[in-house]
C-alpha cells in the first residue's frame, strides 16, 4: 500500500462538553473532559491508521510532557513521527468547548507550530518523492504550505490541501498548487462566505476554480460536491460531512485512493465512505 505524507498542525486538545456556551458574565459547567491528540494535520493521519492506510506526519511539538502524549499516541497508533521534531516553544493546544450536537467553540495556542518552517521541508524534500500522496493544511504561514505543495508537484506528487477555518485568506497562488482543495459550508472561513457557500455552492465552487484550483471539493451535511474546469459533480453521503472530524477523515480516504492511483471522482467517493464510516 502506498504512503502518504500529511504536514501541518498537530496539537493537544483539551475538549469540554457542556450543554450551553457560557456567557460573558456566567460560565458554564463543563460533564465531561476529553484530552486528546488534535490538529487537521494529526487528525488526518489518525485518521489513515484507521483505515489501514500507512502515514507519516510532518510537524513540530515542543519539548514538554504534552510533546511526549502526542509522540506516543500517534506512534502507538501506528502514524509515523520520524518527522515530528521538537521547537523551544510549548507544544500546540486547543481548548475546546462542544455540544450535545458536535457544534464547537475553539481557542487555539499555536506554540510550536509556528516553528514548522521551509527549511523544515526542504531537508525532507526527498521523503515526499517516496510517497504516493501529500496532505497539506492551511494552518502553518502561507509560505510553508505553498512550498509543501511545490516540492510534490516537483515529484508529481498528488497533492490534497484541506482549509482549516481561519480569518486570513487563502492565496490564489496557494489553490493552484493543490491537486484538490477541500473545505466545508461550515469550516471554509478564509476561503469562501459560509452563508453563501451553504445557499449557492456551485457558483461557490466555481469562483474557486476560476482563482486557479484544479479541483475543489466542498463537503456538506448530505453531500460531496467535487467541482473542476469542465463541471461539477455530487456524490451524495449518508452521513454528516461538514464538521472538522468528518472532513479530516474524508480527506483520509481521499489521500488513500490517490495514493493508491485511483482517479479524483473514484478518489472522492472513497472519502465519502471514509468520513461517513469513522464519524458517528
């Protein structure tokens, strides 16, 4: 089975279920406390272990105990961390507040993540050529994703480019470099309006591909819609695909089926399939 590489954040989630988000001046009492191990970058390649995929992650973690959790979680996992090296920074985290229905507050410490740099990805340059699909994050600065996403082009690596929620905007230049970009109706801040990616998707998708992505996939509750130059296509889900957790393990059996040789429309349905069967 081909590998896959994933770079991007990597964090410790610390994640409180509540039954209502607190109020400036109430707070609200949290029923349960998850720790887990976080991050688009680490989710993907937790994801891939779960679907028998092979990956290694490329990403920074600091040098305290929460830097140890993360290495062995993922190591007992079965993701390989030969490429997680350590920064003079604490590692990342993400407080997180989550509701009955997955809907989510996040606050994000971004510590060593910060340190995930070019040169980082230039000294591993080789491993991308020995792999059979790249996943990239908006996380990290523009500048890192782009030069992961040049150095598998240089390899014709194929390349997916998964759109974590954020306020800065994605490049244009960033979207052309990406064999497929893939985002949510409710995680595309930074790349689309959420409003009106949910009341006018294909038109959404198509304003995409006209700033320069090969082929964008938007994932919503019933639905993928895969968009290219020539049309735009739905593969319909039986399950929810637009939280943070359905779209990571979409984006798993996305890279799997690249890696493995398989066409985009093939490569997408196996996402569905994927993202369907590991989020209840």
């Amino acid at each position: 089975m081909a590998r896959v590489l994933v770079t991007g954040f990597i964090s410790i989630d610390f994640i409180a279920h509540v039954e209502g988000f607190a109020s400036t001046s109430v707070p609200e009492q949290a029923t349960d406390l998850d720790v887990a191990c976080g991050g688009r970058a680490a989710n993907q390649a937790m994801a891939l272990t779960a679907i028998e995929g092979e990956v290694s992650l490329l990403a920074r973690v600091g040098t305290d105990e929460h830097a140890t959790l993360l290495t062995e979680e993922l190591l007992e996992i079965g993701v390989g961390t030969e490429f997680v090296q350590q920064a003079p920074s604490p590692t990342g985290i993400r407080l997180i507040t989550e509701l009955g229905d997955g809907t989510r507050q996040i606050t994000v410490f971004r510590g060593a993540n910060d340190y995930l740099s070019v040169d980082d990805l230039n000294r591993r340059a080789e491993a991308f050529r020995q792999v059979g699909a790249v996943g990239v994050t908006t996380e990290p600065a523009g500048a890192v994703a782009l030069r992961a996403l040049e150095i598998a082009a240089q390899g014709q690596i194929p390349t997916v480019l998964t759109h974590a929620a954020s306020a800065k905007p994605v490049s244009d230049r960033l979207l052309a470099n990406a064999s497929v970009v893939v985002t949510s109706d409710s995680t595309c801040s930074g790349l689309l309006d959420p409003g009106v990616a949910k009341e006018h998707p294909e038109a959404s998708l198509r304003a995409l591909v006209q700033r320069g992505a090969p082929a964008v996939v938007l994932l919503s509750q019933t639905r993928a819609l895969l968009a290219t130059a020539t049309d735009v296509r739905e593969v319909a889900s039986p399950g929810r695909l637009d939280t943070e957790d359905a779209v990571d393990a979409f984006v798993a059996g996305l890279l799997q089926g690249l890696a493995e040789g398989e066409a985009l429309e093939p490569a997408v349905l196996r996402g569905v399939r994927t993202g369907c069967l590991l989020v209840d």
